[in-house]
C-alpha cells in the first residue's frame, strides 16, 4: 500500500506543472521530486525565462584567473580582466555602453559605447575619441556580449547576414526566431531521448536542483542542473568533451525581480570557468546590479549619442564630421519644409538679388576641422554644375576665427563661391538653423522652402534632381 501512494505521487507530480513550481517541502522527498519529466522541466523554464521581449542588465564581470596553455604563454597578455557592461535591448535592437576602469561609468575616458536601431549601427570609443556610423549590424561581439544571457543560457543562435549597402560582406544579428539555447539543447536531447533525469536531488548554491545529462554516442555532452524552488533556472551548467569538464557556469547568488505578477530569479552572482589544454584555463566572476526583464522602451533609446567633440566617420553619408554640443543639450528642430531663415543674419557680402528664383545650397562648416575643409574644397569643385542648374551655393564659418585667416585660406583655394561667418552667440544661430554636426548641407527650392538637410556631400546630385 506504501508503495502504491508513492507512484500515485509521483505520477501526480510529472502530470501537474503547478506542483513542479511550487518549493521543495521538508517533508517531501528527494527521490519523488526527482521523477520529474524533463519535457515539464523545459515548460516551467520556457514559461518563465523563454520570452523576455527587452531588458535592461548593468552587470560586471571581473576575470578571477587565467592560466595560460604551456604551449602559448602569452595568449592572455591583451586579455580584458574587467569589464562593467550596461545595455538596454529589445529583440535585435540594442544600447550599450562598456568601461574597462574599476570606476567604472564614473571614468568617462574608459567607456566604449554603441546601438544598433534595427537599421544603422553607432560605434564610440572614448580611448580614441573616434565613432563610426554604419549600415546593418557588424562585430562578432555586437550581440553576444549580454553576458547574462549566456549565464542563463536565453541567448539565441546568431545569424550571418550579407550587408546590401555597405562595404562589409556581413552583418551579425541575433535571430528572433531561434529557440534560447537552453531550449535548443535539452528540446533536441529530448527528442532523441538523450536526457537522463539523475535519481537524486543535489543542491546548488543552497538550492534543491534536478540533475540532467545530456549524452551523445556514449559521451556526456552536458550536464545541467536546474533549481526546482526557482522556476527551473539553472544553477549549474557544464559542458563536456570526451566525459571530461571543459567549460562550468556555477551561480553563486540568486537574485529576483518581479514581471508580469509573477517572480523572475537570475544569477546575481556567478562564475565562468573554462579549461582546454589548447585554450589554457580560465575563470571569469559576473555580479549583476540590475535587471530589468520586459522594460519599456522609445526607439529614441536605441541611437547612440556621441559626446561632444568625437571624430565621426559615416559612412552612409560618406562624411566625416566632428559632435558639436547643442542649446541647453536639445535637439534643434528640423528645418525641412520651412522657409529658410534670414540670410541677413549670416553677414554674406553678397546682392540678394542672386538667390531670386533659384534653389539655395548652405554649408555650414568650420575652417578648424579638417572634414570640413575638404567639404568646401568639394563643394568648390561642384559649384559649376550647381551655377548651370539655378542653385546658389554659399557657406559659412560656424565658429568665430579671425576674419583674416579666413579670406586668406578662401584666397589660397580659389573658393568661387560667397562665404560668411557667424557673428555674436554662434551656438544660437547653429540651433536656429538646425545645425546638429558640422559640416552640415541644407538645400533649398526655388522658393526658399528647405527641402533636404543634414545630408553628405555624395547624396547631393540626387538630391537636387528630386529638388
């Protein structure tokens, strides 16, 4: 009679996932519990781990030791040892922003940052103050970087894209439609009935977890260890190759969040250790210091914001320009579709009966910046083609110089055109136009209305034949 209440149990348990969830009672066994079905095991962690539709994460992982293989000393000699990470993302798109000082965030000079806006690519490093603007998603790091992911094994399958507009073959995104690793491993496994649910419970990080192996022709491949209490996350994940550890992700601390009324556990700290002969052995350490599942986000988030003053390369636009501050850290308000503000203010040496009946091509540029030299010298070059259409081309000097130095580079390129220089609060008038970057093309129609602003000088026959 004991013994049939006891298969009676355990058969109420594999049937019932409302039960699997539930913590382990003292007064329940260790062997009942280890019955559980390994399809009930992946539903009650794809329930609460599978479908996370963005998050935010601010984490640190420290490396903790590297031991080098003997037959390469230095392979480690560049490697990162610290790396404070926060990053905001939601299906491919992604903000983020790493440093490398202990002070972390607090050392701006340290900090490494990008998005990636499901079309453009931003890219910054403060090392260098450099940044890049690209077409598609490039990098191998770009995605596999949330290192919480891959601790609780969410990630999904990375695919190889051919970039159409760009100069690069490929593209790297994570597929949206690719089961989170956990999920492609242990669904497979159990598929081909390669799982074997150990029959005992062993606890991890004070934790009752179930044991799976996973093995292949003979061979254990992995072995996981998933906490019963706290919705199957897993606490201990090893890989294998010929029956021998090489690779172990050991959560040292849980932590939890609320979402969507119900309670979401992750490693708020845990270890990364990996051991091969050929690769050399080593130990990472992760502390999570936010998580935030399914936040929500503005699309706004996803486009990088470059400091004042970085050296920026686009090359949607084929342009070079340098981050200009702005009013009070706004936006100035595009001027597309308005008529063009007064020239007057510009203090152009020039008759105003010129620009009667004919488009207007401005160039705001600064003679200090080498990108916005070779714009002028460019535009010069154009400025034929332009006169023969009916567009006046004009530029002017964003930033106060000495008036001298400016006549005697003009004087010394032969720039045909009429060039003026902003006087008083230089700042004001850039946000008046609607200057963002420096140089900076605005083209209007015959009648003065702005049709195209903020593009690069590569873009400009087509604009003026849509003019």
């Amino acid at each position: 009679m004991k013994n049939l209440y006891i298969c009676l149990c355990a058969c109420f348990i594999i049937l019932s996932p409302e039960i699997c969830a539930v913590e382990v009672r003292a007064n329940e066994s260790d062997s009942l519990k280890s019955f559980l079905d390994p399809n009930q095991m992946l539903k009650i962690w794809e329930d609460n781990y599978a479908h996370f539709e963005s998050m935010k994460v601010f984490y640190t992982e420290r490396v903790l030791e590297a031991v080098p293989p003997e037959k390469n000393p230095t392979r480690f000699d560049s490697l990162v040892r610290l790396m404070n990470v926060e990053r905001i993302e939601r299906g491919q798109r992604f903000w983020v922003r790493y440093s490398t000082a202990e002070e972390g965030f607090e050392k701006p000079d340290s900090i490494i940052g990008g998005s990636f806006d499901g079309r453009i690519t931003r890219e910054y490093t403060s090392m260098e103050n450099r940044g890049m603007i690209i077409a598609g998603m490039i990098g191998r790091n770009t995605e596999t970087m949330n290192m919480l992911k891959i601790y609780m094994r969410i990630n999904r399958r990375i695919l190889f894209k051919k970039n159409p507009s760009g100069p690069f073959e490929t593209y790297i995104i994570e597929d949206p439609n690719a089961k989170p690793e956990l999920s492609r491993i242990l669904s497979r496994a159990i598929v081909f009935n390669r799982v074997n649910v150990l029959p005992k419970l062993e606890p991890v990080s004070g934790e009752l977890c179930h044991v799976l192996e996973i093995s292949y022709r003979g061979n254990i491949n992995f072995k996981i260890w998933l906490a019963h209490g706290k919705g199957m996350l897993p606490l201990k994940f090893q890989r294998y190759e010929n029956n021998k550890p090489m690779s172990d992700i050991t959560v040292e601390q849980i932590g939890s969040v609320k979402n969507k009324g119900r309670i979401i556990w992750y490693p708020k700290k845990a270890t990364r250790t990996s051991n091969r002969q050929d690769w050399g052995k080593i130990k990472h350490e992760l502390t999570i210091h936010e998580f935030v599942p399914d936040i929500e986000v503005d699309d706004n988030m996803f486009r990088f914001v470059f400091p004042p003053g970085t050296r920026i390369h686009d090359e949607i636009r084929s342009m070079y320009y340098i981050a200009e501050d702005t009013l009070d850290s706004k936006t100035p308000a595009s001027l597309t579709g308005k008529s063009l503000p007064d020239l007057n203010n510009l203090h152009l040496s020039t008759d105003p009966n010129q620009f009667k009946d004919k488009a207007v091509l401005i160039c705001f540029w600064d003679m200090n910046q080498r990108f916005s030299r070779n714009y002028i010298l460019q535009l010069n070059k154009k400025a034929p083609e332009l006169s023969e259409k009916k567009v006046v081309v004009i530029a002017v000097q964003a930033s106060k110089i000495e008036q001298a130095k400016l006549d005697e580079w003009i004087k010394e390129n032969n720039i045909t055109f009429p060039v003026g220089m902003i006087e008083g609060d230089s700042e004001k008038t850039r946000f008046a136009w609607g200057v963002k970057s420096l140089p900076w093309l605005i083209l209007t129609n015959k009648e003065h209305i702005v049709r195209f602003e903020g593009f690069g000088i590569d873009e400009l026959k087509e604009k003026y034949d849509k003019n």
